[in-house]
C-alpha cells in the first residue's frame, strides 16, 4: 500500500524496523523501498527522506518491530549499530545532534498472517511530545473482517493547548523545553538527570511521594481487589486480594496455586517510568504464569496511579470492560496526577493517546490493528 502525508511539505521521514521475511535490520528509502541497514560509526542523516510537496504519497514497505519518525526543520541524524539496529533520538539530550529539531515517532510494526497482513499502529508520546501528529488508517477489523476506519492524533490547535496547559503549571512546567518546543514526559526527566544526561533537574523526583504515602495507608485497613485474565484454557477470571502490611502491599489469590505478589513502596520514578524494581517477590520466571499476573497487577496500578483512581476505588481489573475503567470521568481528578498525559489526552482526537507506558489500560491508546490496510495518512495537525 501507500503512505500519504499531509501537511509535511518539507519534512523529513524516518522509517526503520526489521524486515518481516528474514528479521534482519532494514529502513525505508525514498523510493520506498526496504534497504539492509549499515552500521555506522557516528549519527547520518542517511535514513531520513524529505517530503514532497502536499499531498505526497510513496510505496509504504511492510516492517516489524519498526518507527517511522517525522522531523521539522532537518533530517534525523542516527547512529546504527553494528548489528544494524537504529539508536533512537534521545528527546532530552543537549548534547545530542537531534536536540533542536522537532520530531516525533509512530510504533509501527507488520505480521503476515498467511495471505493477509495484519498492521498495528500507534502514535507514541511515552517519552516526549514534539510535533502535532495525526494518523488515519483504514482496512478490516482483524476478527470480523468487516471495514475500519480510524483517525488518532493531536486535535487541530491542539499541541498548542497542551504546551500551554504545561506551562502554566508549576509542578510540570520544567518539562516544556522552551527552545525546542518539546515536552518531556515527568520519568523521561527524571531519569535523564538521574544519568546526567541533563545537568539540573526538571521535575520533582518526590512529586507522588505524599500520594503513595495515602494509597498505602488506606489500605492498610481495607483490601485492594485486583481482578486478573482467565488463564489459559480458561474462562474463569482470577481474584486477588491485596493489603498493607508493615509496609509492604502483598497480594494473594484462591482461585489459582501462585506465589504471593509482594510489593514495597515505589517511587515517582518508578510509576512514571514503567520500573517493576518495587517487586520485593513473587514476580516470577520469565514466560510462567506466576510473571503474567504479576505483570498484569503491575500494569494495572502503573495506570491507576498516573491516572489518580487509588483513593477512589478499591478494586481494580486488567480487563478494559470493568468498573474501573468504566468510570473514566474519575481519571487524572487529583491535584497530584499526571498531568503531562491528561493534557495530552484532552488535546487528541476522541480522547485517545499513548502518553505512558501503561496507557493502552482500559482501551484509551491510540493503539488501533487492522488487517489488509487500505490506507495509511500521516497528518501535521496545524
């Protein structure tokens, strides 16, 4: 199929991933064709293509595991490794050769499923946002097979919103990078200058300190319910119950013979950045289903945290159809919530966005996965 852009006249594509027959390394050219990447001692310019004049199309080559990255103003300049794989930009690296030129990424990825493609799409906005991107793709729902239509992105008018919005707000307003337009999402400062990446901080390590502190004494007194998926070959759900004590948040389950999941306090850092470090035990071998629970239960109070629900309710579920996620009206309510990624959800087209890494929680990403894709549109929304 084809990609169009519209609205880019002038910018520039990256696209790379690994080819879906041999899973070797590759990038888009400007012709569209899928080249073997060359490593490359220091950052090129080489994988980025311009964009012709609006509206510009071009042959869309099927990758796996694959970014495309648009840029304003410049070419990305990256650095392959030796074995081919492609060293993202880092958003807030001073240092760095992409530091002043606007960009952001889609997480693309291609799995031939016998004679058809399926094509899973999503507009990322984990670590940083930097340019009003939009998406509209259109193809088969992959079960049904009857016609899809998405768009996903920022809303006209809408980055402009959210710069603002950040801005004006003392505990996330270090983030904005007032000489490049761009917005660093709170984990993304934290541990950049935790690695001295950048040399002063950003933002407060401590910011959800005060919030933990409650979530943890509330249920010290009363039992989070967490509700897991049916295992496999199943269709029974797994309860677990979990409660604070000296401490440490231990979750228990009946229903199947597992370890308890036993949790120590996490830091901002942790929430913010997807960090399992606060696991003490029971997270279990890679692949069992010991790991699978814990990962879930994880998840889940990762996006019930950055969403500000834990003093709200007391059970939640990893499945998108419960009571937690129903009640989205109850998102990013307290002062103290993430508010890097409420901005950019009330600035995207139908509330929809992948703001941290936990986000696909209750079906609010921008996530969408079509078979056979008619079209693909990648829009600037100014």
């Amino acid at each position: 199929m084809q990609i169009e852009f519209l609205n880019a006249q002038g910018m520039w594509f990256t696209y790379y991933g690994l080819d879906p027959v041999t899973g070797k390394p590759c990038y888009c050219d400007a012709t569209g064709q899928a080249v073997p990447s060359v490593p490359s001692e220091h950052p090129t310019a080489a994988l980025s293509c311009r964009i012709g004049p609006t509206p510009s199309a071009l042959d869309f080559p099927m990758l796996s595991a694959g970014r495309l990255y648009i840029s304003s103003g410049a070419p990305l300049f990256l650095t392959v490794g030796p074995q081919g794989t492609v060293i993202p930009p880092s958003p807030a690296d001073p240092s760095g050769p992409n530091y002043n030129t606007p960009w952001d990424f889609f997480e693309v990825t291609y799995i031939p499923v016998g004679q058809d493609g399926l094509f899973n799409f999503n507009l990322s906005n984990v670590q940083s946002a930097g340019l009003p991107l939009a998406f509209h793709v259109a193809g088969q729902e992959p079960s049904t097979r009857q016609p899809v239509d998405y768009e996903r992105g920022w809303l006209l008018g809408g980055y402009d919103k959210f710069l603002a919005g950040i801005r004006a707000n003392p505990a996330f307003k270090g983030l904005f990078l007032a000489d490049t337009d761009r917005v660093l999402a709170p984990g993304t400062a934290i541990t950049a200058f935790e690695q001295k990446v950048i040399p002063t901080s950003r933002f407060d390590t401590q910011y959800l300190k005060q919030y933990i502190d409650q979530v943890w004494e509330r249920f010290e007194a009363i039992d989070l319910t967490f509700v897991g998926d049916p295992p496999p070959g199943s269709n029974t759900f797994v309860t677990w119950g979990g409660r604070v004590q000296d401490g440490l948040f231990t979750f228990t389950t009946n229903d199947l013979p597992l370890e308890p999941i036993v949790l120590s306090v996490p830091s901002t850092q942790d929430l913010f950045e997807n960090n399992f470090l606060f696991c003490v035990s029971g997270r279990g071998e890679p692949g069992s289903l010991q790991e699978n629970y814990a990962l879930q239960l994880f998840g889940t109070l990762c996006a019930a945290f950055n969403r500000s629900v834990m003093l709200l309710t007391d059970k939640l579920a990893n499945s998108s159809d419960c009571q937690w996620c129903k009640d989205k009206a109850q998102f990013y309510q307290d002062p103290t919530t993430n508010h890097y990624s409420q901005g950019i959800h009330a600035n995207c087209r139908g509330g929809l966005a992948y703001a941290f890494q936990s986000d696909d929680h209750c079906d609010v990403s921008s996530y969408v996965s079509v078979l056979n894709p008619t079209l693909f549109r990648v829009i600037v929304s100014v």
